[in-house]
C-alpha cells in the first residue's frame, strides 16, 4: 500500500511540475516575444534617420534548373514621412534567348511582345521590398514580429544558447487557434537577442494558405514559400535588416515552370539630418555583405 500511494504521489508531482514548467515557458515566452514586438513597433520610426544603399538580386529558373532571366537592381534609399524613397542607381539585366543570356538595361524590358517572365519579375521585385508604409520595404506580414502581427500566432521557447558570440532566445511560431479569417499563413523561428530583446534572424516557411498579395501577384500554385532575413545592430536600440532572401517555385498549367529566387542587402547606412536640405553625416556602420540566395552563383554574374 506505500510503494502504490508512494508512485502515486511521484506521479502527481511530476505532472504538476510538468505543468508548472510548460506555464512557466508560456509566460517567457510570451514576455520575450512582447519585448521583441514593442521594439519592431519602434524600429519603424528609429530607421527613418537613416538612408542607406540596397542592393536586390533577382533570378528566374527554368524546369531543367538553367538560369532565364535575371536582374541586379541598386538603390539609394531614403526616408519619407510615410515610408521610403528609393532611386534607381544602377541596373543590369540577362534574359536567356537561343542558348544564351543577353543583357538588357532599363525594368521591365520585352524582348517579345508577351514575356510573361519580364512581367513577373517587376511585380515580384515590388510585391517583395516594397512594401507601402514600411522603412525597410518588408512586408509586416512575412515575418511576424509586429504585435498586431504576433496575436495570430502561437509561439514556444526552445531554449536559450550561443549564436555568433551573443547569448539568444530560440523561438518557434506557428498559426494560432485565434486567427478565424486564417490570416496567419507562416510556420518557422526567430533568434532573438538576449539582451536587446531584438530579432537576429528570422525564418518561416508557408504554413497554411497562401497569402493575400502573393495570391494576387503569383496565383495560388505556389510551392515551397519560405524567407529568411538575418538583423544587425548599427546603433543603441537600432537594429536593421541587412539580408534577406527567398526561393520558390511557380507552375502554371503545363507549360510554365519556375524556381525564383530573390536576395537583397542593405548597407552603407547614414544618419540623415532634415533641415531646409538633406545632409548626411558618416555613417556609423556598414555592412558589405553581398545578397546570398540559397541557390548556387549564376554561372554567367552579372558585372
């Protein structure tokens, strides 16, 4: 009679201590991520002090993995009172035509009268760093760090470690049981700074459903979404996202097949100041880092 109310005694605590520890893992988690969400809600208006240079790289594959179009944009970017200005500073463009690439240089470039893959890579370059009311060009909605973002999502600590010499938080995010209109469309995770409570990188992979503007932009025959973009500090309470990146494919009937992939870098960040001009002072860090999609280099680069 001992040993069974001994077990069961064992068994009780283990079950309430089990239950302690899952609610006390809640509520880190949730302290972690409302720290990481009131910072994102401040970053948008620290990050419009600052103009800085972006570079994107779009590429589109064929079904036989051979590189058809691709393009290298560079901007100079700077604040507005809404968002962001962005100027052209330099393009190149490759389409493949008989075997081989031929450069173009303006956007938006027909070789033939329907060129469904010039089209698609406008609206992708747009659809995906130039988001309306946003000071980096990132959809919010990507990456869900924003707290209007956050209350459609679940989230669980999964431990605490070393990333690149700083302590961090690893954090897993799924779609939430309160999202009704099914909204939250993201699966994926976030290391998050220790103790800046600030996101270092941030991956998602598609979840459920296809987003709104990709649905609107690419259709639903979508496969294997998913982004990453990785943060750095640049000054107290500034963090910036200087990489990001993406790859899916794209099937439409029989007859059009597409991996695309984009990768964009930001650097060269400068404070501005607003007088009756725009000035800039030094900048105070930079980051030289080159876009680097997951795929493999173009085997033909763009200069």
């Amino acid at each position: 009679m001992r040993s069974v109310l001994f077990l069961a005694l064992v068994s009780i605590n283990v079950l309430f201590g089990a239950s302690a520890t899952a609610a006390q893992q809640s509520e880190s988690v949730q302290v972690i991520m409302a720290k990481v969400a009131r910072n994102q809600d401040q970053a948008q208006g620290i990050r419009s002090a600052f103009v800085y240079s972006q570079t994107l790289l779009l590429r589109f594959k064929r079904g036989d993995g051979k590189t058809c179009r691709e393009e290298l944009r560079e901007f100079t970017v700077a604040p507005t009172s809404k968002g962001t200005h962005k100027t052209l500073t330099r393009f190149l463009g490759k389409y493949l035509k008989a075997g081989k690439l031929v450069e173009y240089t303006e956007p938006g470039y027909h070789y033939k009268s329907f060129d469904l893959d010039s089209d698609l890579m406008t609206g992708f370059a747009d659809g995906f760093t130039n988001q309306d009311n946003s000071r980096d060009g990132l959809a919010a909605d990507l990456f869900p760090l924003t707290s209007q973002e956050q209350k459609k999502y679940v989230f669980t600590l999964k431990g605490r470690e070393v990333y690149r010499t700083k302590q961090v938080y690893r954090v897993s995010f799924k779609p939430g049981k309160n999202d009704p209109h099914e909204e939250a469309s993201w699966a994926g995770e976030v290391v998050v700074d220790v103790s800046d409570c600030q996101p270092v990188v941030v991956t998602t992979r598609l979840a459920q459903g296809i987003p709104f503007y990709v649905k609107t932009l690419l259709g639903s025959n979508v496969h294997h979404l998913g982004f990453k973009v990785e943060y750095q500090k640049f000054d107290e309470n500034l963090w910036f996202p200087v990489s990001y990146g993406g790859e899916f494919k794209l099937k439409v009937l029989f007859s059009y097949k597409r991996t695309m992939i984009i990768a964009l870098s930001n650097s060269g960040f400068q404070r501005a100041k607003v007088t009756t001009s725009l000035t800039f002072e030094e900048p105070s860090a930079t980051n030289d880092t080159p876009p680097n999609p997951e795929s493999s280099p173009p085997s033909e680069p763009i200069p």
